[in-house]
C-alpha cells in the first residue's frame, strides 16, 4: 500500500519537472549586431523589439544586443531615429548581424521659439512727509 503513493508521487514529480523543462525550453536568447548600412559604423541605442510583446533591449556602445524570444516563431523589429524600421524572423537564427538604411527627409518650414529672462530692478528713492508744526 505504501508503494502506491510513493509512485504517484514519483510519478508527478517527474511530470511536473517534465513540463518546466518543456515551458523553458521554448524561450531562446538572440543576440547580434547592428550597424549603419553606408557606413558599416554600429549603431549605438537602436531599439530591438519583440513583435506582439512588450520584450524589448537596446543596443550598447558597439551595436551589439541579446534579447530572450518566446518562441521559434518570434518576429523582431528593429529601429532608431534617422533610420527605417526592419522587421525580421527569428526562425533558426541565433546570431544576427543587421544593417539599418538611413532615411532622409528635408523641412519644408523651420519654426524657431525663443524665450528670455530679465531681471526688474525697482526705483528706490527717499520720500519724506513733513509735519506741520504750530506753535
């Protein structure tokens, strides 16, 4: 009778290690490089973003980046200012190595705001009343 529980126990405790392993093993770590398309530079503070979801890293001094997908069919999206945005799938990739095109636009208006501080200075002078005396 003893035997019963003990191996329902067991027999839990394997499934239950079982699942976390399978929950774990879906999510994956993406790592790479990325750089300015002309210039092959890396660019620094680019945003890496995981399509649906709110995962997202930015890329250090050198361009590089390491981000943890959910799963194999993860889509990341990838952008910084001046540049346009690129979508790719993480599909069997572990390291990446991507290059952004940069986009130009001209201002058709330049408006420019101004402000200024200035320090008020008052007027200080004497000012006396005089009494009348009456003797």
């Amino acid at each position: 009778m003893l035997v019963k529980p003990n191996l329902c126990r067991l027999l839990l405790s394997a499934g239950f290690v079982f699942f976390i392993n399978v929950l774990f093993a879906q999510q994956r770590t993406i790592s790479g490089k990325i750089t300015d398309a002309t210039t092959s530079k890396p660019l620094v503070g680019s945003t890496v973003a995981v399509r649906g979801s709110n995962v997202a890293t930015e890329t250090n001094s050198e361009g590089n980046f390491s981000i943890v997908v959910p799963n194999d069919n993860s889509k990341l999206i990838i952008s910084n200012i001046g540049y346009e945005p690129l979508e790719i799938s993480t599909a069997g990739k572990d390291n990446l190595s991507l290059s952004l095109k940069s986009t130009t636009s001209s201002l058709n208006e330049v408006v420019v705001t101004g402000y200024t501080a200035q320090k008020k200075e008052g007027n200080y002078g004497l000012c006396g009343c005089s009494k009348r005396c009456s003797a």
